[in-house]
C-alpha cells in the first residue's frame, strides 16, 4: 500500500491533484459552538475542545485553525471542497463527511451542493462522553455520506453498518484534540475496495491514513497543520513507507 500526505490547505491543494480516488472520508473543523462574533473568535480549538492549556496526559496537543466561520461561511466553504473532493472521485465513489448536531444541516447541504447524491446520515456513538446535570447527554456525532452517482455494490459487496460505537483515545495514544477511533475508521475505510485509495482532506494525526493502510487501502491526506502533518507522517511511516 501507498500514501502520500500534503502539507498545506485543502482548498488550495486539492485542484493541483489529479489522482482518482474511491472514497473521501473528511473530519473538518466543525466551527460549531459559537452564537456570536465573540464565542466563535475568542478561544483557540485547544480552550474549546481542553480544559488543561492543550497539554493532555503529560504531552502537548497541537493547535488547528478553521474553528471560527459562522454557518453560512462554513456551508459555502464545506461546498466548495467537496466539490473538488467530487472532481478527483470515481463514479460510484463515496463521501463520507463528520459532523456534530450543530452543523448537521449545514453538513447535509454542503455534500448536495458539491454534486454529490446524498445517501443518508450514519450515528457515531461515543460511550465516554460525559453526562449533563438535567440534559441529556451529548454522546453521539453524525457522519453525513453519499456517492458519485449509482452505487454498484459488485459480487463480493461488503455490508456496513450505520451505527458505530468507539471512545477517542486516551493517555499516549491521543495525539489529536478531535482525534477519531482507529477501529471506528477501519470499518468506514472498507466502503472502498481492496488496493482502492481513500482520500482525507483533513489528516490530522493520520488516523483515516493509518486505517485504509492497514484495511490494503493507498492513502492520500492534506493537512494544514505542520504540528500535526508530521504528527501524522511520523504515524504513517511506522506502517509503510510513504510514496513521496
């Protein structure tokens, strides 16, 4: 298996490519949380998403930007990559797009806008998250799919759920703020064939990378953050050698 990973924005970086893809699977920025101008630029994703100065067990966790659109400026930015993200897709390739309750319209819209026909909406189910005094608890997010036209499911077609359960990782092994389980992605990663290539436009700490590697997957990534590029190429390397 091969990947590649880029350093830069993914609007910018995304025309320069060429190579098809069979899936894009894409944790971005949510932007959610924020009612007012004030909320949504006073604090940095670490004093939104930590508590302890982005230092979890001991060690640092990297900074990322993109937290602070409104809804709309999110809808028409999100459109606008999976519009580029739908151009470097085969047909009856597949989008599968994170997102919390918040932004789950803005979501839906967003993958129609790109061209993308929408599939329906599957339910991360976060078994640690904290309880609410008097609310109830907030322990699931959404991933929001759809393809590239028909699907064709061929003679060996895999059956994939539409709820899955997984807590983010702790101690040493969280090297990402918004980090997602590794058996969580293994299981979306397999929407595409064996030898096929998953795209993320948002790398991380390369956890979709280290998912469709070990699932026979190639992978392509783009991440904005040095922090964490390297994060994520040191994480990837340990696998398989990179391809650039």
């Amino acid at each position: 298996m091969t990947w590649t990973l880029h350093h830069g924005d993914a609007l910018l970086i995304l025309p320069t490519l060429n190579t098809p893809i069979d899936a894009v699977i894409a944790d971005p920025p949510y932007n959610s949380g924020g009612r007012t101008m004030t909320e949504r630029t006073s604090r940095t994703a670490r004093e939104k998403y930590l508590t302890n100065d982005g230092r979890h067990h001991g060690h640092d966790l990297g900074d990322f930007t993109g937290e602070n659109r409104d809804q709309r400026a999110y809808g028409y930015w999100l459109s606008l990559l999976l519009a580029e993200c739908f151009r470097l897709t085969r047909p009856g390739g597949a989008a599968l797009v994170f997102t919390d309750w918040r932004q789950l319209p803005a979501t839906t819209d967003a993958l129609q806008a790109g061209g993308w026909t929408w599939r329906g909406i599957a339910v991360w189910h976060k078994p640690t998250a904290r309880p609410q005094p008097g609310r109830m608890r907030q322990d699931c997010e959404f991933i929001v799919w759809g393809s590239n036209g028909a699907m064709i499911p061929g003679n060996d077609p895999v059956y994939l759920p539409g709820h899955f359960t997984g807590s983010q990782p702790r101690g040493s092994q969280r090297q990402h703020i918004t980090q997602k389980p590794e058996d969580v992605m293994r299981q979306l990663v397999r929407i595409v064939p064996e030898d096929g290539t998953v795209l993320d436009p948002f790398a991380g700490s390369g956890t979709t990378g280290a998912a469709a590697l070990r699932g026979g997957r190639n992978f392509i990534g783009i991440e904005q953050s040095a922090h964490y590029a390297e994060t994520a190429r040191t994480r990837l390397r340990a696998i398989t050698p990179a391809l650039t």
